[in-house]
C-alpha cells in the first residue's frame, strides 16, 4: 500500500472472510435432520463460509505484494526482508501462539485428553508454523481447528519475497510492468505444477481417513489437496491483483464500481452453488474453495474497489472497519469459545431445544458476544501493542504494506 493510504474495500472483504468463517463454524453445529425443509438451502449454504479463507488468502496476497511490485517498476532494490519478517511476526505470533496455547490446555483439561507425545508434537509444531506439513500435525490443537490456515500462510509469507526475489533478479523486468505480470503469471502456473506433483506423490492410505476419526482422521481425508503450495497458488492470485492495481491510474471511476458488484456477485454464485458438490468445494487442480473462479473473483473485486467512485468507500463503513481491525481475533478464538459452550452447556445450539432453529439462533447470539468481546480484548492488549513495536522496529522503510492478518 502507498504510504498512510488505505486500499478502499480492503476493510470490507476482511470482515467479510471472518464472518464468513465464523458462519461456518456456527452452521456444522446446526442439526440439519431437525430443521424446516424451507431452510434446508439456507442452512447449506451458510455451512460453505469456509470460503472466507481463501479470502484471506487473496486479500493477503493483494496487501503484502503493494511494495514490490511498486519497487520493481521503479527499479528500485527489493524492499527490506527484515523489515517485512518483523511486521508479519509481530502480526501473526504473538496471537497465534497465545491461542494455540489457551487451546492446548483446554485440551487436557476441559477435553480432558491425555498428554501423549503425538498431542505434544502437535502443539510444538504448530508454535513453529511447521504443521502444515503432516496430517498428523496438520491440527496444532485438538480445540482450535481454524489454527491449521496460519502456517499456511506463513509459507506464502515465505514464498512471496522468494519470488519476488526471482524477479529482481532479472534486470528485464525492471521498469517493464506488463513484462513483470506476464513472469508472476508463469510462476503461477509452475506453483500448480508443483501442487498436481503432491498430489501425485504424496497420495495418503485410507487408513484412519476421515472426520470419523477426529481431527487427524480429517486431515488425513485433506491432505494432500491441501497443501500450502497449493494455498499459495490462491495466494499469488492476490499478489497478482497487487500487480494490476498499481499499474491503473489513481483517478475513481464509476466503471470500478460497476467491475466491484459484478466480481463480487461473481463470487458469491460460485459460493451458493456450492452445495451438492463436497464441503471443501474442490475446484480446478482439487484446490478448494471454487479455485480459479472465486479467488479470481475476489481479487478482481479487490482490484476494482481499490478504483471504485463511491462503492470502496460505502462498503469500509465505521462498523466494518472496526471487525477488520480485530479480524484476526474473531479468527483465532472462535472455535475455543465455541467448544467451551458446547462442553459447559450440553443443550446449547438446539440439541435439547424443541424448536432447534430457535436454540441455535440463542446459541448463536452468546457466542457471538463473546467472540466480539475476546476479539476485542485480544486485539487492545495483545496484538496492537506488539504491532506498534514492529511498526516502530520498522518505520524507516518506505512503501511498507499496512499490517494485516487474518
């Protein structure tokens, strides 16, 4: 991003990607065989939130490739690794591993789990974001599933300034965009190369394969399509938007907005049609979440409202900006709040609820105060405070992307 510029709807399509998941996780925990046929759709429907994480990926992509795509047009070096390492950690880690713990413990006592050296593995790696890489470790914690996104996109943290390594290392691509984009486009399709090679090689048994086997049997049944290389592929589409915005002249034009609300319908149709097909909504390539057509979606509503006249800016309204601002929160302590009710109220969600849809709606109501409050708490003392000594560790360097985490 420009310097103390905001990217209009950025705020928006980041609230959005939470609720969404947020959604999702409510929805799996809705009695589908007690409710109204006339919701039936609906209910599917809302149980596909899940797409919000490719969301996140795009719109993680799009905000963290801003300063290098703009220091390679200008010919400029390559912006300050160290400044960008500081930024994410101080984004991502402090959070994470605070969750990830507060989830480790829950596990042993209000799951009441025994500690074997498999659970312990778990956690560990999951502090050193390395669990995306097993499905034994691919849940950090038995009682925060949504944690498993964030080592992933810790590689794509890694992986982007590789690229873009790649790309400053050809002086061709210097001050020459369309060339650039069409070498980003060609690192793109040798990502998904790579992906289709782990699919091929890494094939898993059947062997304890399966949500009926908890957590690992579900990863197991994940894996290898999801694979952070394959997440990066979603990733780079962001990163690609990136490319695309600063090339296009700064003036708003009413054309963006009409581009923003077709994208965004775009998206929302892949997303609603979604249901009869699997849970992860396996696109081209078995990449999941509608892949190429909802992340190409997103990153073009990102690109268009970024230029948009009137929409960017109605849409990054006060109360959006402010689930943004503790997006990453909503995130990370969701599932930990949502176990909690469950285990300390046996009825909640319309299990022992006559009208289950009136039960969940109840449930729904607590747990999303309560997943507002600890978001907020989150965020005010634990992960601004560490943001604003990685912004000052870092507040020489030109052109940084403002900070963002999912």
């Amino acid at each position: 991003m420009r310097q103390q510029e905001r990217l209009a709807g950025a705020d928006f399509l980041r609230a959005t990607a939470c609720l969404l998941v947020f959604v999702h996780h409510l929805a799996i925990r809705l009695d589908m065989r007690r409710i109204p046929d006339e919701l039936g759709s609906t209910a599917n429907i809302l149980r596909f939130g899940n797409f919000g994480v490719a969301i996140f990926f795009v719109l993680s992509g799009f905000l963290l490739a801003h300063p290098f795509w703009r220091a390679l047009d200008d010919g400029r070096d390559m912006p300050s690794l160290r400044h960008y390492t500081i930024r994410r950690a101080a984004r991502i880690a402090p959070g994470f591993w605070f969750a990830a713990t507060i989830g480790f413990a829950l596990s042993l006592t209000l799951l009441a789990l025994p500690l074997t050296p498999e659970l312990a593995l778990r956690y560990l790696s999951g502090l050193l974001f390395m669990s995306q890489w097993h499905w034994r470790t691919f849940f950090p914690v038995e009682t925060d599933g949504p944690l498993w996104s964030i080592p992933f996109e810790v590689t794509s943290y890694v992986l982007l300034p590789a690229c873009f390594f790649l790309l400053f290392r050809l002086p061709a691509l210097r001050q020459r965009p369309l060339l650039a984009r069409f070498a980003w486009l060609c690192l793109i399709a040798g990502v998904l190369l790579a992906h289709l090679l782990i699919l091929t090689v890494f094939a898993l048994d059947d062997s304890g394969r399966g949500w009926q086997y908890g957590l690992q049997g579900g990863a197991k049944e994940w894996m290898p399509r999801y694979n952070p290389i394959g997440f990066f592929a979603v990733f780079a589409l962001g990163a690609l938007a990136a490319g695309v915005e600063v090339m296009l002249p700064r003036r708003p034009s009413p054309w963006f907005d009409s581009a923003a609300l077709l994208a965004l319908t775009i998206a929302g149709y892949r997303l609603g049609i979604s249901p009869g097909g699997t849970p992860e909504a396996y696109g081209w390539l078995e990449i999941p979440y509608g892949f190429p057509v909802f992340p190409l979606a997103i990153a073009t509503a990102l690109v268009s409202l970024c230029h948009s006249q009137y929409l960017g800016r109605l849409l990054d309204n006060a109360p959006v900006r402010y689930i943004a601002k503790i997006s990453f929160g909503i995130y990370i302590w969701q599932e930990i709040i949502l176990i909690s009710i469950q285990r300390l109220d046996q009825g909640s969600f319309g299990v022992s609820s006559e009208n289950v849809v009136t039960g969940w709606l109840q449930s729904c109501g607590l747990a999303g105060a309560l997943v507002l409050l600890v978001a907020s708490l989150s965020y005010t003392l634990l992960e601004k405070p560490v943001i604003d000594i990685g912004n000052r560790l870092t507040s020489r360097q030109p052109n940084r992307a403002t900070p963002f985490k999912v």
